[in-house]
C-alpha cells in the first residue's frame, strides 16, 4: 500500500465527512467547529470553502446539484451557485431549511446518504451525554423518521455493495454494529459487526468488496475489517484522531481521511490537515441526496 500524503495542508479543529462527489470531481469535508464546507478538485488542486451560520456535522452534494447539510439545529439546502464556496467575507450564502429541529445543547455529527437518495443524519450532545443524540432519516422531500433516540455519539454510517446490510457506529460503545434492511430500507435486526480497541471508532465506508474502513479517534489509524468482521489491514496515520475515511479520485481508488486537532494540547503539525492513501482499494460510488 501506498504511503499516506497530505491532500490539503490545513488546520481544521474537527475535520469530518469526507465525501467524493462524482458529478464535479471533487472530494467535499466539514470542519464542524469552524463552521465550515470545504471542497477540493485533486486534478487541478482547486479548493472552496463556504462558511455556514452554525456548526456543520456534514454536507453531501444533491442530485440536481448544491448541498444538503447536516447542521446544529437540523438539515437544511444550498443551491448549486452556493456550494461552489467563497473564501471572502462576502452576503450569506442562499440557503433552506429542510427539517428544523433544535435541541438546546445538541450538534449535528455524521451523516450518509442511503442507496434510495435519502439522508440519515446522526446528533449528539456537545458534552457526550449518553442516550443524548440521535440517527434520523429524511427523506427528498423532507420527511422525517426517526431511526434511533438513544445514542451518544452518532457517527459513521455505509451501506454493503448489495443494499442487504448498513454499518453504524456510536462511538462510545467502541463497536461497529450492523443491521439488515427491510424491505422499505429501514435497518432491524441489530448485532454486533466487530469490537474496536485502540481508539474509538468514528467515521466509516465500505468498499467494493464489502470490505468495512474505519478512522480511530485516538488511535492514530484507520482499520479494514472483511464482511465477516475480521481485521484485514491497519494504515497507521501520523495524527493521533482522524475522523473519517471515504474512497475518491479516478476509479475511487483512492482513501482520503479526516482529521482534527481538537482537544490536543499538542496537536501533530498535520492535525486538521486531509491525508490521502493514493491506491489503497477500490470504493463505491456515493449517491448524491436525491432532494
């Protein structure tokens, strides 16, 4: 395996929610403290950023272009002219709501897109409070079901190649968990998919082969599990926490990885920067939010 390099030099506080949008060619990420969307152009190594008015746990690109975002007080819309980003101190950005929900002391964290163009965006409390957040699913046109009220730290979430099965993650529990999907896409039948040691386990995707990548918050890596749960390979990170992982480039090929600088006292000089493992496996094509 290639080694791992720096895809953009940066310092974010809470890297998060690599995403590789195939429609522009571009991977897009959050910093969700310093409030911002970030994307980045690896063939031409042009970047945006577009500020957002409260913390973002996440943006991913819609299909008729622009951004859904996962944010403190609930998931909102920018339209395409919007989510090309501007590093000045320009107006704000045009911008929707979706679903409205603020909770005092909450935050928006993860979220993915599901195999049928809805959203499952996941919360948290800012103090970690247990049974505090949540993992939610909204559908295109803003219809809400709640899929789980009694999380901690929601985060990564990934469907199987073949849409049988979702990975889900709350932090805390230091598992990854799997569920099947019925017949309407909701997940039933929970269990335990593999225990996590040496960090937390936060951001995830799976790959072509159903093979399951995992970022370790406080592990300093990112792990490869089979579809069977066995530990298949370690890439070893010189940041203590990434945050997520997610396949992009010319053939998904490539593994970018998230990464923060929050609550170090002596953060690693790439800490808040986003790596990249050139050639590491072979990814699935991310559906855009379909609203």
């Amino acid at each position: 395996m290639t080694a791992v390099e720096v895809a953009v030099r940066a310092h974010a506080a809470l890297g998060e929610g690599p995403t590789w949008d195939s429609a522009a060619d571009r991977l897009i990420w959050v910093d969700i403290l310093g409030s911002r969307v970030h994307t980045y152009e690896p063939a031409t190594g042009r970047r945006t950023v577009l500020a957002t008015e409260q913390h973002v746990g996440a943006a991913k690109p819609r299909a008729g272009g622009g951004l859904v975002v996962n944010l403190r007080d609930g998931v909102g819309l920018y339209p395409p002219a919007a989510s090309g980003g501007s590093t000045g101190a320009g107006g704000a950005a045009p911008f929707r709501w979706l679903h409205h929900d603020p909770v005092p002391g909450r935050r928006a964290n993860d979220a993915a897109v599901a195999p049928d163009g809805s959203l499952w965006c996941g919360t948290m409390r800012y103090d970690e409070a247990p049974d505090g957040g949540t993992l939610t699913r909204i559908a295109p046109d803003g219809t809400v079901r709640p899929l789980l009220d009694d999380v901690a730290v929601s985060n990564g979430t990934g469907w199987s190649p073949d849409g049988r099965r979702v990975y889900y993650v709350d932090s805390p529990t230091r598992r990854i968990d799997v569920f099947d999907l019925d017949d309407d896409g909701l997940p039933v039948n929970r269990r335990a998919f593999t225990a996590v040691e040496d960090g937390f386990p936060d951001g995830l995707t799976v790959d072509a082969e159903g093979g399951v990548w995992v970022a370790l918050w406080d592990g300093g890596a990112v792990r490869r599990y089979t579809p069977d749960g066995a530990l298949d390979r370690v890439v070893p990170l010189p940041v203590r926490r990434p945050t997520a992982c997610a396949f992009g480039g010319t053939g998904l090929t490539d593994l970018y990885i998230t990464t923060a600088r929050t609550g170090l006292a002596r953060p690693h000089p790439l800490s808040g920067s986003l790596l990249v493992v050139p050639g590491a496996g072979k990814g699935l094509p991310q559906p855009p939010f379909a609203g």
